[in-house]
C-alpha cells in the first residue's frame, strides 16, 4: 500500500478504476450496461445516472486486454505525470486529463455514438507522451513476432502494437494494429484520442508559443490547493515533488552583506582594492 500512495495520484486513481472496473465487469459482478456512456440513461428523470461522463474510460477490453490496457495506461499516464514538462505545477495533469476526456466523449461520444473511450484516452497518452520524447526509442516487453499472431481471438489488439514496432510514434503503431485487428470501426473511435491531445497542445503550446495567441487552459487555483500547493515545504518539480525541511533553525551569521535578491555577498569582506593601471 506505500508503494500505490508514493504513486502519482492521477495516474494510480486512473489505474486503480480502470482495473477494478474491468474485473468486476469481466468477473461477472458487475454489468457493462451500467458502465457505458448512454445518454438516455445519464439525463433520466429523476435519477439521472451522471457517473456515466466517467465510467466509460474505465473499461479495458476483455481478456488480456485487461492486463495490457491497464498497464499501457499506466505506463503512459505516469511518464506524463511525473517527467513531462508540460506538467510542472499541481494540478496541471488532472486538467490534461480531464480537457482531452472531454473532447474524446464529444467526438467518439456525442459525433460517433461511442460507449467506452479507454482505449481513445490511451492513445491521447500515448500521443502526448510520443511528442515529449521524439526520438527517443519506447522500451517494452520482449516478444517474438509470432505472438501475435495469438491476439487474433481477442477483439482490441491496442496494446500489442507498440511492443512489435518499436520504430513507429507508439500512437500510431497502436491505431495501425487496432485497423488491422479490429477494423476501421474500432479504429475510428479511438483514434478520436489523437485530436483531443493535438488540442490540448495546439491550445497550451503551439498557438501561443508560435501565434502570440493566449492560453485558455489554466490550472483553478482551487485545483492547485488539491494537489497540496498551498502546502510549505513542498517543491514541484516535472519528475515529482520534492519535501524539504521548514524547521526555523538560526543559522550562523555571515560575515558578507546581502543583496536585495537574497544572496550573501562575500565583497563586502575584501579590502579597498585599487583600479587598475593606477599608481
């Protein structure tokens, strides 16, 4: 348990859901039907069932779906989380996460009449995460060629395709193997993902890095109180966050002066000194 709370809380909440979910779903205790984005059920009177805007990115495919969405899900989302530097202050992930949410479930949801976006927010991880490290060769399993080969029973061959083409953008070896698995169908709703992150880039980086333009999308101070930056002590930081100590302990005075920006001045211990070139 102090190795899921050290986690990165967006992405062990995310994962947690996502696997739990997935298990109930498959293990028979659960049904689907109350899991899936259907909006005649999310706006009924007078129970309207809004957990649906969620639940619908916590199912995985069935099978062995379940252990590689789940952890392509992890992987993906934590490498954002703690090492992307678009993402260095409290807060900003979870608004990552819920801005290209909200532009899957209009456009895999509202436009294509999707039910589930998991693996759509997968391959938005998966995209962002491709544009912070161009060039940088993704390491995965081990697996032979042959293997698969053994995914043909399975309906969602999402996770298999980063693994086998190590060359591709990891995003697009993903919606290369889910055409040839699943079809152009499968194929079209998750690659919804790849918008909804090219937004959230367009609008945070490109258009006002490069347009002049202003940034819309802002972490609420409210959000960043959440994510404990209102608490001393803690330095955020594009890997992680750091604690240091906030102890009031004297320390020894200095023999220099201090500058306005507080930094001690040894100069102010040197003699007169003389300038150059005179007598």
């Amino acid at each position: 348990m102090d190795a899921f709370w050290a986690a990165p809380p967006v992405s062990r909440t995310l994962t947690a859901l996502t696997l739990g979910t997935s298990l109930l779903v498959y293990g028979g205790f659960l049904s689907s039907t109350w899991i899936v984005f259907y909006l005649p059920r999310i706006f009924k009177f007078p129970m309207p069932e809004i957990w649906r805007f969620f639940s619908a990115f916590w199912l995985t495919g069935p099978k062995l779906d379940i252990i590689f969405d789940t952890y392509f899900m992890w992987t993906y989302s934590k490498g954002l989380e703690t090492g992307s530097v678009r993402f260095s202050q409290p807060g900003d992930y979870l608004i990552y996460v819920m801005f290209v949410g909200l532009v899957i479930l209009l456009l895999s949801g509202g436009v294509l009449g999707g039910w589930i976006f998991t693996s759509s927010l997968i391959l938005a991880f998966a995209y962002t995460y491709s544009q912070d490290n161009k060039g940088k060769k993704v390491s995965f399993f081990v697996i032979t060629f042959n293997v698969i080969w053994l995914r043909e029973c399975s309906e969602h061959a999402l996770p298999i395709s980063a693994k086998l083409i190590p060359r591709f953008t990891s995003a697009w070896a993903m919606l290369l193997m889910t055409f040839i698995m699943s079809g152009p169908h499968s194929t079209l709703h998750q690659a919804t993902g790849i918008p909804a992150a090219h937004l959230y880039d367009f609008m945070t980086r490109i258009y006002p890095t490069f347009g002049g333009g202003r940034n819309y999308i802002y972490t609420p101070a409210i959000v960043k109180r959440w994510f404990g930056a209102d608490k001393p002590g803690t330095n955020v930081k594009a890997y992680g966050t750091s604690y240091r100590s906030v102890s009031n302990t004297s320390q020894p005075a200095s023999r220099g002066t201090s500058s306005g920006f507080g930094f001690t001045s040894q100069w102010g211990t040197r003699g007169q000194g003389r300038r150059l070139g005179g007598d």
